[in-house]
C-alpha cells in the first residue's frame, strides 16, 4: 500500500485542526437567559460595599471627576416578610451629584419598591405585575401617575453590581438580562451580558484576585467591562466608555467611613 505523501498528510491535519477548533468553540458557546430559578442567592453577601467612581469627558480630559458610592445589602423584615433591601448613598465633590437610593426586593432579586432622592427631586416607585408605576404614596414624588408596562419580569438596572454576585458566571456564556432603569422612558428590554475571559486582577499587597470578564455592548462605541471575583462573587473593578465618557468603579478593600 502506498503511503500519502507528507504535503497531503499536511493538508489533511490542517483540515482536520480547525474542523476541531469550530466545533469546540460551538460547542463552548452558551446562552442563558436569566430568570429568579437560575440566580445564585446565596452568592450574594450582606454588608457594605464601598466605590470610587471617577469620570472623564472629553471635553475636560485633565479633569476627573470624583465620588465614592457607599453599596449596602441587607436582609430584614419588610411589610411582615424577608426581602433583600439595598441602601445606596453616592457623595460627589458637589451636592449636585449625591444622591440616596432605598430598593426594597424579593431575595431572588424580583423588585418590589424603589425611591431616590437628588438634586433632581424625589422619584419614587412600585413594581407590579405587568407595570412599574410611580408611587402614589410618596408626597414629594416626581413621578405620580408614571406607568411602564412590564409583560416580563425584569430586575432592577440600579442593583446590577450586586445581581452579578449571583449569576452563576463561566466561561464563553452570554446572559441575557431583562432590566430597566426606574423612571426610564426605555421600556424593560434584554441586555446580554458575555463572559469574554478571566484575569487575574492586582490588589493589596502585590496579591491578585482571579476574575471573570463580564462584558456588555451598548453599540459599536459604547460599552462596559466588569472584572467579578470568582472566589467571593464581587465586582472588583468596572471600566466603561458611553458616548466618549470614561467611567471607572473600583471597590475599596477598606472603607473610608460609614455613610449609610
């Protein structure tokens, strides 16, 4: 019998290397769409989670804007049961860009009640089933009579940084995230979120955290990437560019006081 020549034997491993290659990068693709039975609660800590966000603009690319946001989750009764309640307090260089936020949700993350206070005035919110509407029990609330339809059940955009610590992340996966911004005229919609690698990110004393990459695409220019420890389930770090602002959020291994 006679024996290929070493050029077709060549050619033939080379034919058979990336047949194998497309169908392992196939096959490693996944998509999730995320709903309450596929999050990992117990992920999620309770305590406080402190940030500093800086921002950059174009027009003042010397300048950067400062803040730290104080992030606190805690578990306790709410209206005769137990629900995740998320405190937020942000403290900017002026009084124009502090703001407080109370989310009240279910411990699967389901969103029950929203209220913030700013600059802006008071926006305060009920989620129900089938709509968010504007809280009518809140006085001071600049969003009476608002109603967005909600024909799925979405998750509140305002605590993504803790609904990551529950997803159950890997590699190659895209989760698909249905949220909204309260308040928002943008309807609830899908965002899909793609896990594009891991790293080992720098910390404290030269020592590293090993994290997953955690992207999301706004459009061809805009876009953000979140580096989630894959030990402790937190965002370490967050770096964005929207509409040619850079935005960075990294979290503090110690907290700069209590601002709750």
């Amino acid at each position: 019998m006679r024996k290929p020549k070493p050029t077709t034997m060549k050619k033939l491993f080379l034919l058979l290397l990336a047949v194998l290659l497309c169908t392992f990068s196939y096959a490693q693709t996944d998509t999730v769409r995320v709903s309450t039975k596929g999050i990992r609660i117990k992920q999620v800590k309770a305590g406080t989670r402190q940030y500093l966000v800086t921002i950059q603009t174009p027009q003042a690319p010397n300048v950067l804007r400062q803040s730290l946001w104080n992030r606190n989750v805690s578990f306790e009764n709410y209206q005769g049961k137990e629900r995740m309640v998320v405190r937020q307090n942000w403290i900017g260089a002026d009084t124009l860009s502090n703001r407080t936020i109370l989310t009240v949700c279910e411990k699967d993350f389901t969103p029950i009640y929203q209220t913030s206070t700013s600059a802006r005035g008071t926006a305060a919110f009920n989620f129900e089933k089938g709509r968010i509407v504007g809280a009518d029990s809140v006085k001071s609330n600049g969003f009476k009579g608002f109603a967005m339809p909600s024909p799925e059940p979405t998750f509140d955009w305002e605590l993504d940084m803790e609904f990551f610590e529950s997803l159950p992340l890997k590699a190659n996966t895209v989760f698909l995230i249905n949220f909204y911004h309260p308040g928002s005229t943008t309807g609830p919609q899908y965002y899909a979120y793609k896990v594009v690698g891991s790293e080992k990110l720098l910390t404290v004393n030269n020592a590293t955290t090993d994290c997953w990459l955690l992207r999301i695409d706004y459009s061809s220019t805009s876009h953000a990437t979140f580096w989630v420890s894959k030990k402790a389930h937190e965002v370490l770090k967050m770096e964005e560019v929207f509409n040619g602002t850079r935005r960075n959020k990294i979290k503090l291994s110690t907290t700069a006081g209590k601002y709750i």
